[in-house]
C-alpha cells in the first residue's frame, strides 16, 4: 500500500503541475485508479491469507483430535550366536 500511495502522490503531484485541464483531469483520474487497484490487491491478499489461517487451524484441530496408535514394541528375543564356519581351500588342478 505505501508503494501505491507514493505512485498516488506522484500522479497528484504531476496533476498540480499540468498546464491544461484534461492533463490534469486524466492524472487525477489516474492517481484514483491506482488506490482503487491497490486496495482491491490488499483485500484479495488478506483474504488469501485468512483463508490459509483458517486452513491451518482447521488441519491442527484434525490433527489433535485424531488418536494416534502406539504400538507395544514386541520382547527382544537374543538370537544365538553362529558357529564360525571353516573356510574350504580348493586345491589348485595341475596342468
């Protein structure tokens, strides 16, 4: 908004300046249409933005009312340990 309220009272400014009456009418006219346009921008953005507020808190409010299952973790059972096996040498063929 203060981008558009500067563009606003430059084209004021240019309006107090102008030497005819149609120039200044039309600079008028364009500093009324940028705030108009500006601020229809901010309503569009504020409803964006309470719309995805709303949509967060509806997803948390979800997302505690929903149980979560724990699941008991199953007895470590401690498995034996493996016999080392011998290694099998393979003896070369002669040629």
């Amino acid at each position: 908004m203060t981008r558009a309220k500067q563009r606003r009272d430059r084209f004021s400014g240019l309006a107090a300046k102008a030497k005819g009456k149609e120039t200044g009418a039309r600079f008028k006219m364009m500093a009324k249409a940028t705030m108009e346009q500006a601020t229809a921008a901010a309503k569009r953005l504020q409803m964006s933005a309470d719309n995805v507020a709303d949509s967060y808190a509806r997803a948390m409010r979800l997302a505690a009312s929903t149980p979560i299952e724990v699941k008991a973790e199953k007895p470590v059972k401690e498995k034996p340990a493996k016999k080392a096996k011998a290694k099998k040498t393979k003896a070369k063929k002669p040629k």
